[in-house]
C-alpha cells in the first residue's frame, strides 16, 4: 500500500509540482515595467563589488528594571503575569530592507496578483531574470512558499526576491529559513 502512495506521488504529484519551475536554458521576457522595477537587482548581478551589509539586529542596553508593582489586595497573582511562563524572545529585525521591499511590492503589483496573491507560473519569469540554476530557483521557491499554499503574496515575493539577490551575489540558500529573512508576518508558521 504504502509503494502504491509512493509510485503515485512519483508518477503524477511531483511532475506536477515540477512542471511550476523553469526549465534550464528558457529565457522568458518580461514586459518593461518589470524590467524597470528590477534593475536594481540586474545592476547588482552585474555589479563585481560585494552588496552592502544588511544592518544586523542588535539587543538594546539593558535598562534598569523597576519592581512590579505589588499585587492587589486580596489577590495571590500578580496583575498582568503570564501564568504561562517567561515571555516570547524579542522580535528579530526583518533583513528585507524597507527599500527593498517597496521595490518588491511595485514588481508584485505588476503581477497582477489574484486575491493577493501570485502564482508559480507567475513568478516564475521574474526568477529566471536571475539566471540561477533550475535547482536553486526550486528551494528558493520551497523557502518563499511560507504558508504552503502553491502561491505567493507580497511578502513571500520579497523573500523569493530577497533569496534570489543573496544567491546572485555568491551567498548559498540556508537549509531552512532564518528567523530574521521570513517576514514578521508568518513567523508564526516557522517551526519552534
């Protein structure tokens, strides 16, 4: 039963899967406003000198604790203690710069993403404008595709963007996405 399910995943689940991705050696053109938008990124590809550092999150000073405040009479618990223990860490700083990501969004737009969000198919000429390999393009997608719909919305776009960039510059893709490269928004879908 269990290489039946495996034979049919095979078969017909991942030529599917695969049939999203670009093939190596297609070339798509885009139309010139995504051309426009991205010419920060081709520039780059171009460019021999390294990209500037992204600013790394740094805590801030600690600052002198005042006592809690006493607990109200009558009562054994502290006002607004969390009975489930210390609070979460400190947010990690996104390492999608705001100018980045306002550059991402107009390509989103240019999209014309349906319901917010942006198909494979979609996408994927925007990708192959990095002339990366196939495999690459494929775990930048399995990175971007946070909530694992298929698609992607504006944030997950400014990942596969964010992704792309970094590998065109020499950097090699993470096993699995950092803390600080997925969007606020969908850190809570990150394995704890």
């Amino acid at each position: 039963k269990a290489i039946a399910a495996m034979e049919h995943v095979l078969a017909h689940e991942i030529p599917k899967l695969m049939a999203q991705f670009p093939q190596e050696g297609t070339v798509s053109h885009s139309n010139s406003a995504v051309g426009s938008a991205l010419t920060h990124v081709e520039a780059h590809v171009r460019s021999t000198t390294p990209p500037p550092q992204q600013i790394a999150y740094a805590p801030p000073p600690p600052q002198q604790q005042q006592p809690p405040p006493p607990p109200p009479q009558g009562s054994s618990e502290q006002v607004g203690s969390n009975p489930y223990g210390a609070a979460p860490p400190p947010a990690v700083a996104w390492s999608v710069s705001p100018e980045d990501k306002a550059r991402y969004d107009e390509v989103f737009g240019t999209l014309a993403p349906a319901g917010g969000k942006a198909s494979g198919q979609t996408v994927r000429p925007i990708l192959e404008r990095s002339q990366l390999p196939v495999d690459v393009l494929r775990q930048v997608w399995n990175l971007s595709d946070i909530d694992r719909d298929g698609a992607l919305d504006a944030d997950e776009f400014a990942v596969a963007m964010h992704l792309t960039r970094e590998c065109t510059a020499g950097r090699s893709l993470p096993a699995t996405l950092p803390a600080d490269v997925c969007p606020p928004s969908k850190r809570h879908l990150l394995p704890s």
